[in-house]
C-alpha cells in the first residue's frame, strides 16, 4: 500500500512546477544573482520574477518582499529587527502565548536585551482575549507579535483586529504576523491584516525547503541582523540561493491561483475525516469556535500517548504528528497546547493531522479506519 501522508504542516512535496522552474538553476543557469555578466543578470531576473510571484499573493510592490532561507529567519528578522529598531521609542512587547517555537526564542532573546515581554492572553476557549490584549497594550508597546494561524490546531487568530486596537493605543508599534500556515489558504493580503511584517515558507505551500521570505509594509523601520554586501536591500545580505526562491516563487503562484478551490476542498475532506471518526467513543475535536483553518485537524484520543499512536499508525503506513514539527524532539510539552487549556496528559495525547493539495479521499477514509483501529487496538491493551 503507498504511504498515506498527512503531515502537510510540517512540510510539503515539492510542486511538479516548482520544480520545473528551479532545475535550470542547478545545472545551466548557476550564475550568481550578483554577477554583471549575462548568466548573473539572467539569475537575478529568475530572482525579481519570483519576487513578483510572491508580492502578487500579498497585494504587495516587490520591493517590499526580502527573501530569507526560511520562516525561522524571516521571523527573526522581524522580531528582532522591528523591535530593536523602534527601542528608542519604547521597549514593550507582547507575544502570542501559542507561537511556533522561533518567536517564542526571539522573545527569550529580547527579554535578554532588556525589553519587557508580556502574552498576549486567551479567554477560556483558547481564542485571544481582545478585551484582555487591550488593556496589556501600552504606550510604550513597539511589537505585537501573534500567528494568524495556529500551527498545532489550525485555529485562525483575530490579526487584524489587534493590530487596529493596538494601534489606536500604541503610536509606535508594529505588528508581526506568522502566516506560514496561512500562506497560500487564507487571504494575506498585508493590508486587509494591518500588518507591518509577515512571514512564510516555501516548504509549506509546495516550494523547497531552504527559501523563506518577509513582507514588510512601505517604510517600516528595521534592522538587519547580517551584514554583507547589501543583498536583499542590505536586509538579508549572502549570495541568494536562486534555485529555492524560483521553486517558491512558483509555488506561490500557484498557490495564490488555486487558494479557494483548495480551501474548499479541505472544508470538505475535513468534515469526511471527522464524520469518519465519530464513532471513537472519548474522541474530543479541537478546533476554535471562532475560525477554523480546515487543513488542519487537532484530535485528543483517550488512553496512549500520541507517540505510541504515532508508531502504530507508522506501521500501517499512515503518516501523521503529535503537534509541530518542530516541538517533536523537545522533551517539553508544546507551550501552545497548554496555553489552550490541556493538561499534560491531554497534551501528550493530541494528534495532528494536515492535509494539502495531493490529499485525496481515499487517502482520509483509510487515515481515518487506521486511527480508529489503532486506538481500539491500544484500548484493548491497556485494559
């Protein structure tokens, strides 16, 4: 049986169009970006192209998009150069108590540098307090930092309106969105989020690994945290890696193309997947009562741990995750999961399953009979 996989969150497969455009930059177009010779100008035309491609899908001018290796750069490059840009004219911050683990560590890191970092505080559903954000935003607020989408329950965060009630109280503050979960399924267009900086990746949305951007609104202040020979408009300075930015380049286009179809489909493909499990007796959804990213299932199972579920689907050929990626080799519980509510039982019990573009019915019918066999399956053995 071919593998069932359903851990496109993590990461996806790479497009047959990303990869079309990307080959000729490993092979016969490997100038660099940089050079005045006719195989650099060629690079560096590959390179704006692509720059257009993903300015296109934020409703942005190209130049305000800067390319990165990934969202982890770009994010700190946001945090960190947006925050430490504005000091002088306040050093308050506040972040989202369930940020992926790379905002999270910018925000150790600013605390380090003397800036006071708060949460920003959920209400008893694991949504954003906005009553509670208010009061926590201060004169002297410069960053507000919060995901659009939860990277762990596909929860859809209200950005747009925390940055419009932290600016009508903040004068100088900016506002950093994660949107690598959203990229390419929800609308990110920077102004409809009010947004000053946004970040994605290329491997999310079908793009290789190794590419990575940020979009900034015009005349935003920031420092860089390289410093080189002036790449990416002295923000990200290193030779670009071309290949990767023309295979995400091509990924968001398509992307951007395909986003309502796509989402229809995952509204669809998840309403068959929870249909399916319904009959799991102690199978609790999480999902937010308010918005809900489709492709993104959050599941508590009674008994094992999802480690143990996470083996046992394996070996049935089905692919899915106990949360991020990016937490599964930490030995803590996911801070986002027990910002929400759980407990540490119900934290290490929490499986995640995503779905993309390839995912096809067939494929959830047969995720969805695994997990109930299996969970049946460790019932039976643990009584």
């Amino acid at each position: 049986m071919q593998p069932v996989y359903l851990d496109h969150a993590a990461t996806t497969p790479l497009l047959a169009s990303a990869r079309e455009a990307l080959l000729p930059f490993f092979d016969s177009e490997f100038g660099n970006a940089s050079s005045r010779h006719p195989l650099g100008a060629r690079a560096a035309a590959a390179r704006e192209r692509a720059r257009e491609q993903v300015a296109a899908a934020l409703l942005v001018e190209p130049r305000q998009v800067t390319f990165t290796s990934g969202g982890t750069e770009a994010a700190n490059l946001a945090m960190l150069g947006l925050a430490r840009a504005s000091a002088a004219r306040g050093r308050h911050v506040l972040v989202g108590a369930t940020e992926h683990a790379c905002v999270r560590a910018c925000a150790v890191q600013l605390a380090r540098e003397g800036f006071d970092v708060e949460s920003v505080p959920l209400d008893s559903r694991g949504d954003v307090d906005l009553a509670a954000f208010a009061a926590r935003v201060r004169t002297d607020t410069v960053l507000v930092a919060q995901m659009l989408v939860n990277n762990e329950t596909g929860a859809i965060h209200p950005v747009s309106r925390m940055a419009r009630v932290a600016r009508a109280r903040a004068p100088h503050v900016r506002v950093a969105v994660d949107a690598v979960q959203a990229f390419g399924k929800l609308d990110c267009a920077l102004s409809e989020l009010h947004a000053d900086a946004l970040f994605f990746s290329a491997h999310k949305i079908g793009g290789p690994k190794g590419a990575g951007a940020l979009a900034l609104a015009s005349h935003t202040p920031i420092e860089p945290l390289l410093y080189g020979g002036g790449q990416e408009h002295g923000l990200r300075p290193g030779t670009e890696n071309v290949p990767a930015i023309v295979g995400f380049g091509a990924a968001a286009e398509l992307a951007e193309q395909q986003r309502g179809e796509l989402l229809a489909r995952f509204k669809m493909l998840r309403a068959r997947l929870v249909s399916r499990l319904s009959s799991l007796e102690g199978m609790r959804l999480l999902e937010s009562p308010s918005a809900q990213q489709p492709s993104i299932v959050a599941l508590l199972l009674r008994g094992a741990p999802a480690e143990v579920t996470l083996h046992h689907l394996a070996q049935r050929g089905v692919f899915v995750s106990a949360g991020s990626a990016c937490q599964a080799r930490s030995r803590e519980l996911s801070p986002g999961l027990k910002a929400i509510g759980l407990s540490d039982d119900e934290a290490r019990r929490m499986l995640r399953i995503s779905m993309g573009r390839t995912t096809s019915e067939a494929e959830v019918d047969l995720a969805a009979d695994a997990i109930v066999e299996v969970a049946r399956e460790l019932e039976r053995i643990a009584s």
